[in-house]
C-alpha cells in the first residue's frame, strides 16, 4: 500500500498527526492509541495490516 493511501484512511477514520520524525510519524488513533507509522512511498502489507488494527480501522 502506498503511504498516501494510508495516511487517507487514518485521517478519515479520525486519527490525527502528533509529531514527525526522520522517517515515521506517530499518529494518534480515535481510541486514543499512539502509534509509530513509518513514511515510506511503498508499505509492507503486514505493517500496514498492524497499524489498522491497532486504531480498530480493520
């Protein structure tokens, strides 16, 4: 999945930018989870699968 695409669905599903980092940024999900996504063009389908769960999108 691209970045972009992922960063579309956080949004949309609530979640907001906390702070960013060299290469990842912590979001802050609806449920009130930080979590550490990476922003890399292309995204490994299991990261990205990890990261939805853990802001209960998936």
């Amino acid at each position: 999945m691209k970045y972009y695409v992922l960063k579309q669905k956080l949004i949309k599903n609530g979640a907001i930018l906390i702070r960013q980092g060299g290469k990842h940024e912590i979001w802050k999900g609806a449920n009130g989870v930080c979590r550490s996504v990476p922003r890399h063009k292309d995204l490994n389908e299991n990261t990205v699968k990890s990261i939805l769960k853990a802001f209960n999108i998936l």
